[in-house]
C-alpha cells in the first residue's frame, strides 16, 4: 500500500488512495488556433482497466487531445474533469506523461527518475530502492549512472517511461512513444507498456500505426479531423469500422 | 627602440620576481572583479530566469532594453556612479567615492546585464525543452526555476566568466569613481593607463601581460566547461 500523498481533500476510503485521477473525462473539448479548429466538441472518458489506442491521421487532434487530458493545454472550449474534479497540479504525479521526444534531465539515467520522485513527495529513503526497480523494470539498471543524454533514443524512450512509472501512476498517457524509433526498439517499448498495463496501470496511447494499434489495443478511439470518428472495442473496430473515415485509414486508403 | 627591449625585460623580471606593487594591484583588480561579478550574479541570475520564465506585458521592451546595456559604455557608468555616489549626490553621506567599493559598485552594473541577458537566453532555451516534461511531472513555478538554474549550470557559470573578462579589463569606470589611488583603488587597468601617460613603461608592461594571461585563462576556462559539460552530456 503506497502512503497517501495528501490527506487534504478526504476523499479517501479505507485503502483507497486519495488522489484518484480516474476517469479522466473531457466533455465539449474544442481548441481552436489561428483560426482553425483542431479539436471540435470532443466527449472522451477515459476509465480504469483497458489499453485504449487513440488513433487517426496526421493531424487529425491526437497530441492535442492527450495533452488536454492530461491537463497540459487549455481547452479553449469545455472541460477536462480527473475523477470528477478539475485537474491539479497535486495529482499529476499519478498521471504519467510519456512525450514523443524524450525530454531528458541533464543528469544520470538514475537521477532522473529520482528527480521524478522528489516532485511527486516520496520520502528520500524510498527514493534510491524505487528509482532502482523502475529501471530494473525498464532493463536499464546497468546504465543508472550514465548521463541520460548519452543513451540511445530507445533506451531514452525506456528510461521516460520508467520514470512516468516510478511515480506508480493511475494511468500512463504515451503519445506516439515509438514514431522515432527502429523495430527493435518499438517492440521493446510495446512490451513495456503491455507488462505496466499488466500490472494494473491503466494506458493511454497515441499513434497512427495500425500494426501497432492491432498489437496493443482493447479499446480504439478513431480520431479525424478534431472529432472522434469511432470508439469501439479493437477487434469491432479492425473487422467492422462504423466510420468511413476509419475504413479508409484501414485499409490505407487516402481521406480528404 | 632600446627603450622597449629594456622595458619588456624589466617586465618580465617584475612578474617574475612577484613585485610586490605589481601583486598589490593584480590582487586589488582580482578581488574587486571577482566580488563584483559574484554580486551582478546574484542581482543577475534571478533577473535572467524570472525574464525566461515569466510572462507580462512589456517583457519584449525589457528584452530590448536588456540587451542594450549590455553594450553600455563603462565611462558612462562611472559618471552616473561617481554622481551618485558624490558628496551632494544621493549616496553621497556613505563617504564611498574612491574607495575598492565604488568600483566593485560600478563594475556590477557593466556586469549584470551581460549575466542577465546570457542567462536569460540559457534558461529559455531549456525551459522550451522541459516545460511540458515538468509541469506533466507536476513541478511548480518555483521548482520549474531551480531545476532550469541547475540544470543550465555549466552555461551560467560560461556568463559569469564572461563578465569576469568584462569586469577585469575595463578601465573607464573604475578610474572615475576609484581615481587610481596609490595602494587603495590602484587596478591593472587604471595602472597600465597612469604609467604609460608617466613613461613608465616596464609596470604598465608587467600588468598588461597579466591581463592577458588573465584573459586567456578565462577564456580556456570556459572552452574547458564547455567541453566538460558536453562529454557528460550536461550542456
């Protein structure tokens, strides 16, 4: 039983943790840039449990709308609610945010991860012991020391996740984790993500790749042209798409 | 002709022998530069990330304006210090014209801006890098400052040398308000002026050439933290 990060809000239940973050729910999301409209009227609830792909073309709001969730954007119209109340800074530690890029500390590997788990308020006994295991996790214990800038992009995506992880988050938002990465290190990653949703965590993650897609999801969320085309179980969704849009993309057809 | 030789070789004995005028105002110049690009780092260092970091109207003018006194002439701080600090002056009852303080006073002005303008740049750039990653971490204002101070250290501490070399060399502020008083505000740079005007050839020669090694030292420093840095990949 980790130790509940606050006891201000009271929401706590026997064991429950306090700062819940689930479901994250966006209703009516719209963003709008220089005139255009990128994300238009959006209702998503992302709930506990299953491995929901956000998918669609480029372009069509996939970033923008992960980043909305995770409270990283302003919706410029509606509201985004982490388990019913508005998202707080507090809570961010139990929302895990794996960029497309990197986005490397100049320390070592270890350090950034301990770092993570400064900011989220573990004790500073705990911190060596967990910054450990979430690199033994990720594979990359032997490289602890090294400065995380120095590692390759996908012992860099590994170690981004391991530190998202570290922090034992509700949910892990990863948005497009393996767009620079070769093979070898996207099934790495996949199989990363696929042992942390084992384990309970519930994921979010973005991309345009089908196989990918098709190797990870539960859920399909189809994103197009700032709305969602679809959302359905995966095998309903790679059988029978309801939307044209999502038919097209999957069989690599070219939509307007 | 024979005069120069002369005077370089009397040069080098100086420095060779640590003449004791010579290191009396090679130690005055280190410590006056030295105290005064600590304070400007101090006044600077915040300045430069608060400008990084904060948004407000009129943050592009304060930009502008920041960047232009980087280029400020150091006889023109001298003057507005000397104004101020002069008897009938604002702070002119804390009896400081003259003095080793004055001059760390009017060097810490030259300095601030260039501390300020290249921290600033330093920060933003890093903070364009980091800010999604920290605030998804759930890192505040605050922390988001400290660890960009940290994390930009290497380079801060690349400014700092910057307006050391700035400081140590400049002679038209510190001659105004210190007035190359024997033994109390005598630096390198009021010295090598007094004595080349007096003929005095072989001291202004000495200190010149500390100068330099002075400031070539400080330029390896920085090319060696530069390197440093990127090895380790901290830069």
């Amino acid at each position: 039983m980790r130790p509940s990060l606050d006891f201000a809000t009271g929401g706590g239940v026997g064991d429950q943790p306090v700062d819940r973050v689930l479901p994250i729910r966006g209703s009516g999301v719209s963003i709008r840039r220089a005139g255009r409209t990128l994300l238009d009227r959006v209702d998503l609830t992302i709930e506990p449990g299953p491995l929901t792909v956000i998918m669609g073309p480029n372009g069509a709001g996939k970033s923008l709308l992960l980043r909305v969730l995770a409270a990283l954007i302003e919706p410029d119209d509606g509201a985004v609610s982490w388990a019913g109340t508005a998202p707080s800074r507090r809570r961010a530690p139990r929302l895990g945010f794996v960029f497309q890029k990197p986005v490397m500390l100049r320390r070592s590997a270890i350090d950034n991860v301990r770092y993570a788990l400064k900011v989220a308020g573990v004790p500073r006994i705990e911190r060596d012991s967990r910054a450990l295991d979430a690199l033994a996790g990720a594979g990359l214990d032997r490289l602890a020391g090294s400065p995380a800038r120095v590692l390759s992009g996908g012992e860099q995506q590994r170690l981004a996740i391991a530190r998202a992880l570290a922090t034992r988050p509700e949910i892990l938002l990863l948005d497009e984790p393996t767009a620079n990465l070769d093979p070898t290190a996207t099934l790495a990653i996949e199989d990363q993500v696929r042992r942390a949703h084992q384990a309970g965590t519930t994921v979010a993650f973005v991309t345009h790749d089908l196989g990918q897609a098709r190797r990870l999801a539960d859920q399909i969320v189809f994103l197009h042209q700032g709305r969602i085309a679809e959302h359905a179980p995966a095998a309903q969704f790679f059988a029978q798409p309801s939307s044209e849009a999502a038919a097209a993309f999957i069989e690599g057809r070219l939509m307007p | 002709m024979q005069d120069f030789g002369s005077a370089f070789g009397e040069a080098f004995r100086l420095v060779v022998v640590l003449d004791p005028a010579l290191v009396e105002i090679v130690a005055l110049s280190l410590r006056v530069s030295l105290t005064a690009v600590l304070a400007a780092g101090l006044v600077g260092l915040p300045i430069g990330a608060a400008l990084a970091v904060v948004r407000f109207p009129g943050r592009s003018v304060a930009l502008v304006g920041l960047n232009a006194l980087m280029g400020l002439p150091p006889v023109v701080v001298g003057l507005l210090v000397y104004l101020a600090l002069s008897r009938a002056g604002p702070l002119g009852p804390l009896g400081l014209l003259y003095t080793p303080t004055a001059m760390i006073i009017a060097q810490m002005i030259l300095v601030i801006p260039i501390i300020a303008a290249v921290s600033r740049q330093t920060i933003e750039d890093m903070k364009d890098e980091y800010d999604e990653q920290l605030r998804a971490l759930g890192v505040g204002p605050f922390g988001m400052v400290a660890t960009l101070l940290w994390d930009a250290r290497f380079s801060l501490l690349t400014a700092m040398l910057a307006g050391f070399g700035r400081a140590v060399a400049e002679v038209g502020a510190v001659i105004i308000v210190g007035g190359n008083i024997n033994h109390v505000t005598r630096v390198m740079t009021t010295a090598i002026a007094l004595e080349t005007s007096k003929g005095d050839l072989a001291l202004a020669l000495g200190l010149g050439l500390i100068l330099l090694v002075l400031a070539i030292t400080v330029n390896a420093a920085v090319m060696a933290l530069r390197r440093t840095a990127g090895h380790a990949s901290f830069a």
